[in-house]
C-alpha cells in the first residue's frame, strides 16, 4: 500500500468535536449496565470523602478506559475526546479517578470483588460464559503471575510425597498429539504418571488443612550439553497438581490429561498483562487491588461482549486486544436528528455484522439484574 496523494496536500488539524475512536465503548457500556455494574457499585461502595462520591459512575468510567485500552490512570483521558461527552455522561479527569482509586481501602476492595462476582454472574445470563452439560464438571485453575509455580524450588513436602512413589507405581502414558514441556520447551509424546495421597495446608490448623491427592508426571530430564551422551542414571522432572476429586470418579492418568487440557489461565495472565495490568498504577498497595478487580471486570466484559457477536465463530474465542481491535476501537461521527444521536460508522468495515449483533443485544430491553 503506499500513500495515494502527495505530502504537500495533506495537513492533520484536530478539530471536529463530533468524532469519537472508541464507538464500541456504547454497546459495551450498555451491557455493563445490563449486568448492573453501575448500580451494584453504587450501591455496595462506600469509599469515604467526597473522592468516593458517585461511586457507580467512576467504576463505570475505569472500567470504560480499560476497554478502551488504558494501561494507567493518566490513559484515562481517551475518555475524553471529541463528541465523547455527548455519548456519556460524566467522563471524569484522570485526575478524580486517581484520587478515587487511592481512597480504597482493604475492605473497600472486598466490596469492590462482590461487585465483580455479581456482574459476572449477570453476564452470564447474557452470554454463555460457562458452556456446560448436565454430569460435567468445572475445573477452576489457580496460578500466580508473579512467581513461578513449577520449577526446581517446590516446597519440601512436595518432594517428600513424590519421593514416597514406589518405582512400580508409575503408570506409563503415549500422548495421541505432542504436547509442549512447560519448561524446556520441546515437544514430548511419552511420560509417566503416579500419585499419592497428600495433605495440603498442613502447616496451618487441623481444621484448615485439606486432604487429597497428588498426582504426579514426570518426563526425563535430559542433559542440555550432552543430549546424545546417555546418564548413569535415570533423572526426571516432575509436575504435580492437587485435587480432592475422588478416584473413583477420576483416575490418576484421566486427572492428568484434564488438567493440561484446562489449564488455561495463563493465557488470562498474558491478556490481563497486553492490556490494564501492563503495569500496576499506582504506589498505593489498596489503588492497584481495586485496579486489578476492575481489570478483571473489563476482562469478563469483553469475553461476553465475543460471545453476543459472533457465537461459535472467531470472536467468540478472541483475545481482548482483537476485541478491541474489531469492536470497541470503532470511529464514528456523530449526528443528532429528531432527538437522536446516530453514529456513523466507516463504510465496509470488516466486523460490521459482529459489530451489529453486540449493538442490537445491547439495545433490547435489559434483563432484570441480580444484587
């Protein structure tokens, strides 16, 4: 593609108050209020000071900016261009939203988690968020995105429980597909599998520690330097995971080979991290909590947001940075007729029809929300 005109005849003036960059960010409000994030922050906030005022509409506002692709406080300012504030009602200077986040305490971010829970479950009724059949199961995969969960400093009484294993006990699997090392990064097509009963949390009080078992993989370790020079002796590197499920209802080779089809939460972590939480904003232990809540409640809002425009199709699988892209980062002029604001839109844009069925969802009669 190469430049259609030549460089003397073009000039860039910013100066039309009726453009917006972000046309996506009105069904995606409008779902938000479906799911009643407004009024549940409204209601269940009570950040002190006139900083905490309308609590509703500056959750509304942060959570707004991060669809909009603000990775910190000052970025909220993409709120704030153009016909802007003629789409939305107050669209707050970064300024009073920093101030509004650093008077979060620990209890105020508790609110602010109830907050989330309940619109998640609001937008599940608009949006398949958990497909599942009668009988099946929901794995939930915890993982930490600041330390490393496996790796060669596993906490002792993991390697006394592995260590505990019989030779015997192991189980060798054949992986129909290759599946990729976590650490080494190559492919491997055999390992084996073994558990063990094990007690987690045994280091807190008999009644906070749980019983279960620890199921084990463990694939060789090959040396590095010398990978056609065989070992004396056999090594290996082990992963294990926890579970209290029964074995009856899910035996040691199943429990593996439904935690690696799962495990997805580190592609969450990776889009979380292209997005509101490429940094923590703030030097305020409490302002980058309720960050991270809010992040996660613009996270789930682009996952429905997917699923209303494109069922089964590719945005329903989309990242949110492709959400963003296709249905939230659309331009648009603005125009008012008969008491109406119509939003013109770029002709021949290649998400128009996705873009149409998260409008037209949005703009039904909302369903009633839970508090």
């Amino acid at each position: 593609m190469q430049f259609k005109h030549a460089p003397v005849a073009v000039s860039a003036v910013f100066d039309d108050p009726n453009l917006v960059s972000v046309a996506g960010l009105v069904p995606m409000l409008r779902l938000a209020r479906s799911a009643g994030l407004d009024e549940l922050a409204q209601s269940r906030l009570s950040v002190p000071t006139d900083k905490g005022a309308n609590a509703g509409g500056k959750v509304m506002a942060l959570v707004a900016g991060m669809l909009a692709g603000a990775d910190s406080i000052d970025d909220m300012n993409l709120l704030r261009h153009g016909g802007m504030g003629r789409l939305f009602d107050r669209t707050y200077a970064p300024s009073t939203l920093g101030s509004f986040l650093r008077e979060f305490r620990c209890g105020h971010v508790r609110q602010l988690d109830a907050v989330a829970s309940r619109t998640l479950v609001n937008l599940a009724s608009a949006a398949p968020l958990l497909q599942i059949r009668d009988g099946e199961r929901v794995m939930v995969d915890v993982d930490d995105t600041i330390i490393e969960v496996h790796g060669y400093q596993k906490h002792p009484a993991v390697k006394t429980a592995i260590a505990t294993i019989p030779e015997d006990g192991w189980e060798t699997i054949e992986y129909p597909n290759a599946i990729r090392d976590e650490v080494t990064g190559r492919w491997i097509s055999k390992a084996e599998v073994a558990e063990v009963p094990f007690t987690a949390f045994r280091s807190r009080k008999i009644a906070e520690r749980v019983e279960g078992r620890l199921v084990v993989r463990r694939i060789p370790d090959l040396n590095p330097k010398q990978v056609e020079q065989p070992t004396l002796f056999d090594s290996y590197r082990h992963h294990a995971l926890f579970t209290t499920t029964d074995k009856q209802t899910m035996g040691t080779v199943a429990a593996d080979k439904t935690h690696r089809g799962h495990a997805i939460i580190e592609q969450v972590h990776a889009d979380l991290k292209a997005g509101p939480l490429a940094h923590l904003p703030s030097g305020v232990f409490t302002a980058n909590s309720a960050w991270l809540v809010l992040a996660v409640i613009a996270f789930n809002l682009t996952r429905a947001a997917g699923l209303i425009a494109d069922r089964g199709g590719r945005r329903a699988r989309a990242t949110t940075a492709t959400i963003r892209r296709t249905l939230i980062s659309v331009p648009a002029r603005l125009a008012r007729t008969a008491r109406r604001i119509i939003l013109h839109l770029p002709d021949a844009w290649p998400w128009q029809t996705a873009f149409g069925r998260l409008f037209t969802a949005t703009y039904a009669p909302p369903p009633a929300a839970a508090s």
